[in-house]
C-alpha cells in the first residue's frame, strides 16, 4: 500500500540497516545484526521475516515486526505471533502509520498458518490495538526483588516519595521480620547443578513434558530452548534442582544492564509449569540460590502463577501491584487477537486463567 508520501510493505532484506537505525533513533539503543538475525531471520516457526514497514522518500521510518512462537493447549497446537519493536519516526507520527501497518499484516495473516497474536502492550500502543481487533483479557503480576533500586529511582523523579523508595532495597532485604523468615525456611541441602553456557533443552523438555499445563503456553522442546535463549542481549543460566538422584525442578535465568544502567536478573521460565509439593520444595532453593550467586543485581523480577506467590514472598519478591511498586511500574496486560472466526480458540483465550505464562513467551525477555 503506498500514498504519495508513504509506502507500506513487506520487510525485504536490504531494510535491516533501516530498521536498525530506527531503532537506535526510537529507543536510543543500538541492536546487533546478531540480535537480528537471532529474532527475526533464525526463529524457527516462520519461514520469513514477519514484518510490515513504512517507507518515506527511500528511509524507513515505520516498522511493525512479529516474534513466531509455537503454543499448545491439551490436545491443540498451532503457532501464535507476538508483535514486538513496534516503531514510528517521532517526526512521523499522528499520521496512522501505525494503523496502516496493522492492517496490511491482519490481511496477511488472517486465516492462515498463525492461529493468533497476543502481545502485552504498553498504555500508548494498548488503545491502537483494540481498535485493530485485539482484546484485552487481564493484567499479569510480576514480582519484583529490589536489591538496590537507586538507578531505576534516578530516572522516576515523579514519584510522591522519593527519599522513601530510595531506601526501599534496604527495607526488603534486612528487616528484622524478613531474616527470621529466611532463617526459619532455610533451604534444606538438595543438589542443585548450574549451567552458564547452553540451556539445556533436553532436560528441560523432559521436565516439561512430565506435567505440562491445562492452559496456552509456548510450547518447550529442544529446538523451542536452543533458539529460545540465544538471544546475545542476555547472558543466560540455568539452575537444576535434584532431589537426590532425579531431576525435579529448574530455572532459567537471565541478566542484562539496562540502557539506565540497572542491572536486572529475570526468572524467565518455570519447569515444570505445573507446581507439586516436590516441585515447589525444589523451586525454593533454587531462587536462593539464584538471589546468592547475582548479589550484584539490583533488580530481580519473576513472574506470577507458575511460582507460588508464598514462595516468592519469602524471598522478599513484592507484586508490582502493591502500593509501593505500583509508583515504578506499569502494568502488564495480556492482549490477544484471533485470526480465524471459526476457531476454537475463541471459546478459551478470553479467559487469563486459560493461559500459563513465563517470561518465555515474552518477545523482551
């Protein structure tokens, strides 16, 4: 689709430079050709790069891109895409460049190989979407750990209290109520394995496929978890919890510093997603040992659901939907849109308890 000033298109090979200077212009942070290559050209459930953009007087000013992910439910599996790195010139917009571009990618990918989109957009992108067909269908807690939040407090001088978050690592982490919790729970001796190089998706997916979940989930196999955590933004680690001889329980973890220059530690994904008193005896030593091994973190966040929220407040994780961290975060809120009227999934999506997330199925992390 083009107009006399602007032409909506495929992606093709020759706009990657393009993207990538957008990039930097929109989010002032550089992106690899590595990053690229990993995201849009290596991802193994489409066989092209999924992206629409906008082209103006030779420069790509506009772009729409989608992350494939495979999903399952009981007995269905198709393939879902989440749009991610979405992005419009400042000088560009209020044109409905963004609208134009959701709709030539509907027209794609309506009825065809993708059963759905679901994404998690912030307040400025979530309106847009609506009005393009996606409905809102809950907000997803995250548990924050904060260590040392003094680089995130830095850049939110809005907030009410100041001097008060400023302290609020300290508060967590050596309240007299905290350390007896942590002494009186202390982990019992399991043996647990860390891996800082390749994810292993072997194990993995065989912790996976001992109990998978009732609700939408990305789903794990080998080739899910080599490509999965190749992503070179982050550094990856997974932690194995055994008890005794047989594997029970892990985590994979992930860490980067953040253009703010907080250091952040993610519990990306959970197995297996179905919790037991076994899985979740292990799963508490694991997080110790994870909070342990990335003292110089100042930012560790989890997500809700596949982790009981018991357990992570005993490691001093707070829901960003309580009173204090509610003023230094957004809330994250699951949007979904079916491709196909006459799909099933229209009978379920709707609903946040018919799904089971990690950070996995998150394009960002």
């Amino acid at each position: 689709m083009s107009d006399n000033k602007y032409t909506i298109r495929e992606y093709q090979g020759e706009d990657r430079e393009g993207f990538l200077n957008l990039y930097e212009h929109t989010f002032g942070q550089q992106k690899s050709d590595e990053w690229f290559e990993w995201k849009y050209v290596d991802n193994p459930y489409v066989d092209h790069v999924s992206m629409y953009i906008t082209e103006h007087k030779g420069d790509i000013i506009g772009a729409r891109p989608f992350f494939a992910l495979p999903i399952t439910r009981r007995d269905w599996d198709g393939t879902a895409l989440q749009p991610g790195d979405t992005m419009v010139h400042v000088e560009h917009r209020g044109q409905g460049l963004f609208t134009r571009m959701n709709k030539e990618a509907l027209e794609k990918y309506s009825n065809s190989e993708f059963d759905l989109i679901f994404n998690f957009p912030n307040k400025q992108s979530g309106p847009g979407n609506i009005k393009m067909g996606w409905k809102p269908i809950g907000n997803i807690k995250e548990y924050y750990r904060l260590q040392d939040p003094t680089p995130l407090l830095d850049t939110r001088l809005d907030l009410p209290f100041p001097a008060t978050f400023a302290n609020i690592g300290g508060l967590v982490t050596r309240t007299p109520a905290y350390v007896r919790r942590i002494l009186s729970q202390s982990p019992r001796s399991v043996n647990i394995k860390r891996l800082d190089v390749e994810v292993p998706g072997d194990e993995l997916t065989g912790l996976y496929k001992r109990m998978k979940p009732d609700g939408l989930h990305a789903t794990r196999s080998p080739e899910f978890f080599r490509w999965r955590f190749s992503n070179p933004d982050w550094n990856y680690k997974t932690y194995l919890g055994f008890d005794e001889a047989e594997l029970t329980a892990a985590l994979v973890v992930g860490t980067k510093t953040r253009k703010d220059c907080l250091r952040v530690t993610q519990v990306i994904d959970v197995l297996p997603l179905v919790g037991t008193p076994e899985r979740n005896s292990i799963l508490y030593n694991l997080l110790h040992k994870v909070i342990k091994d990335n003292s110089d973190t100042n930012l560790f966040v989890a997500p809700s659901r596949v982790i009981p929220e018991q357990l992570l407040e005993l490691h001093a994780f707070w829901s960003d939907q309580s009173f204090l961290l509610s003023k230094v975060s957004d809330e994250t809120q699951l949007m979904v849109n079916v491709l196909s009227e006459d799909s099933p999934l229209n009978q379920v999506v709707h609903d946040i308890d018919s799904w089971t997330l990690t950070f996995a199925e998150f394009d960002t992390k």
